[in-house]
C-alpha cells in the first residue's frame, strides 16, 4: 500500500505493512499486535495533515475506519452530548449536527480528514477550535496497555496543540483515539462569529449569531475559493491544507515588524499570533510560487494558485519537491522578517 494513495497531498511511499480497523475493538487489537512485535506504528485517518517520506513507512500503518455518532444525552439546559467514532468523517458529522439542532461546530465546517485527528492538533478554522466544545476523549494509551479518558482540561488544549500531539511521534502517538465526545448547545442559531471576513459574507457583525445553516453554506463557500475544499478535479485542493501554522512571538518581535502586518492576541498572555499567510507573501512568494518558473520542484510541487499557506501537489510531486518547496518560503520568510515558520502537517520519515 502506498501511502500516496491515503494522504490527501498524494505523496509517501510504501507501507510495510498495512491494517484498517472498522471497529473499537479491531483498533486496540491493530495497536497492540504492532507494539507486541516491536514494530513503529503509524496511524492514518482521512490523511489530511500527513507529509509521508519517499521512503514510506518501516512499520505497520494503521488506517481507522470506525463510524457512527450517538447523542447519549439531549436537554435545553445541558445540551446535547454527541460521542462520535474516531473514524467518522469530521465534515459529515459537522453536517449532521447543524441538521439536529447542535450548534458549534459549523464554522468548521469543510474541513478534511476525520473526527478522531481533530482533538489532536486543536482542529480549528474561522474564530472557533474544537476545544471550545469537546468534552472528553477516550483513548488508548499504548504505555498503560490500557483505554483512558481525558478531560478538555486534561487535554490540555493550545494553539494547534494538545497532550495528545505532543506525545506524539512520527506519526505514532502514546494516546490512540477511540471516540471524541462533544458538548453541544441545541438550536439553529449559530456560536457567535468571531472572524471578520466569515462576518462579512453573512453581513452580522462579529460577535453576533446568524442561521447555523447558513455559516455553514458561507464556510464552505470560502474554503471552496481558497482550494480548501477537496475536488479531485482541482490540483490546488492536493494539499494538507495550511502547511505552516500562524507564528505566536513575544511583543517587540511583532513591533519589529510593518504596521500594516497582521497582528492578533494569543491566548497565552502578551505574545501576539501573527499571519504566516501575510509573511509569505510580503516575502516575495506569491500564489502558484514554483509553477511558472518551475526553479523549485521544476513545478511539481508549488504554493496554491488560490492561497500562499498551502503547498500543492500539481499532479507528480514527490515528498522531497514538497519540501524544497517548504524550505524555500520558511528560509525566504527568515530572512525577510526574522521569524521561523514552522509546519502544521505531520512529517513522518522526513524533516523540514
């Protein structure tokens, strides 16, 4: 099995040996076989956030196909408790919960891969992160030989971050995701919309509510236009979406920069999140950078012709013209401003 054929960006070379589990019960089986003979594991879900070597993978890979989502409870004053499989596709069941009346998860609406990988990396997209509403999730803990359950606090949720990928590596995680459990409010109004330009195309103000319905059709609508939304018939959407996540620095290194560069507070006290997509582009890499030139990758690989954060497999890249691609922009970036972009996919086999 090639893991091209199971990464969203279509790159990575063969598996040694590879496993799909449909249920709980085949998932911890997979792991334990694999830990038991010492073998590195590497576990796959929609493979949206995955950068796989040329060389592919010395070990097991273990693909999670579990499915299904159940309310075990629904009240106006709690809300609805929704525990979904780690297998189950992250867009579908956003999809259902804007159709029962769950309402939280539709900004984020679009996003590929599944439900399992969101409370890795704090899945998150215009104004709203999977934190805000994931109440638990249970795992497998593959040093306790054991099933856990964390709590949000426990997970310890950041930008892009948690307990879960930061035990994590290569790929091969301590902590396995078995269900991820949300607690959602109950109505067909939306979560209030915190980003600007989502506020704009529903013409609200930020800050306000609007149909959930709605911010869903406009959700997918910009992601659409920006190559975020997977179309096999679009080479621009052959990504793992945003490959570097929004730099945090500290206050004088956001001071040091343009006035007119994008500036944000972050979460953890006087660091400011800037752009990485604003960088890029005041660096001097524009959208499509690598296609008309082809001096990197000879054009196999190249920033998206719709949107400077994702890198592009334009039909025969390979894992190393994606790369040369990365380490063209992170250096050029560097060297303009001072600041280290730093990936969000998961490199396994490779580095940046």
């Amino acid at each position: 099995m090639l893991l091209s054929s199971l990464t969203t960006l279509g790159v990575g070379g063969p598996a040694r040996r590879y496993v799909e589990a449909a249920t709980e019960a085949e998932i911890i089986a997979a792991v334990r076989a694999a830990d038991d003979a010492g073998e590195p594991l590497l576990i796959v879900g929609g493979g949206s956030n995955l950068l796989v070597s040329d060389d592919g993978f010395p070990g097991t890979v273990l693909k999670i196909a579990s499915q299904g989502f159940k309310a075990t409870s629904e009240d106006s004053c709690g809300g609805a408790s929704v525990v979904v499989a780690a297998g189950h596709d992250w867009d579908d069941f956003v999809h259902q919960s804007v159709l029962h009346a769950w309402s939280g998860l539709e900004a984020l609406s679009g996003i590929p891969g599944l439900t399992g990988a969101t409370p890795v990396q704090n899945v998150g997209a215009y104004g709203a992160d999977v934190s805000q509403t994931i109440a638990a999730v249970r795992v497998w803990d593959r040093d306790k030989n054991a099933v856990r359950t964390f709590t949000n606090s426990e997970l310890k949720f950041g930008y892009r971050d948690s307990i879960i990928k930061a035990t994590t590596v290569d790929g091969s995680p301590r902590y396995v995701v078995l269900t991820v459990e949300f607690q959602l409010l109950l109505g067909r109004m939306s979560a209030p919309v915190k980003y600007a330009e989502l506020a704009r195309r529903l013409t609200v103000e930020v800050g306000r509510r609007a149909g959930a319905l709605d911010v869903r059709r406009a959700v997918l609508a910009l992601r659409a236009a920006k190559g975020m939304v997977l179309d096999p018939a679009d080479r621009d959407t052959f990504s793992t979406g945003s490959f570097f996540t929004n730099p945090i620095v500290g206050a004088a290194e956001a001071a040091a920069l343009p006035s007119d560069a994008p500036r944000y507070p972050a979460a953890d006290g006087d660091r400011v999140k800037l752009s990485a997509a604003w960088l890029i582009e005041r660096a001097g890499f524009a959208k499509g950078f690598g296609l008309e030139d082809g001096a990197v990758a000879s054009g196999r690989a190249a920033l998206s012709t719709k949107h400077t954060l994702a890198i592009t497999n334009r039909g025969r890249a390979t894992a190393s013209d994606v790369l040369a691609v990365a380490r063209t922009v992170r250096d050029g970036v560097e060297r303009k401003f001072g600041i280290t972009l730093h990936p969000e996919p998961v490199l396994v086999g490779c580095k940046l």
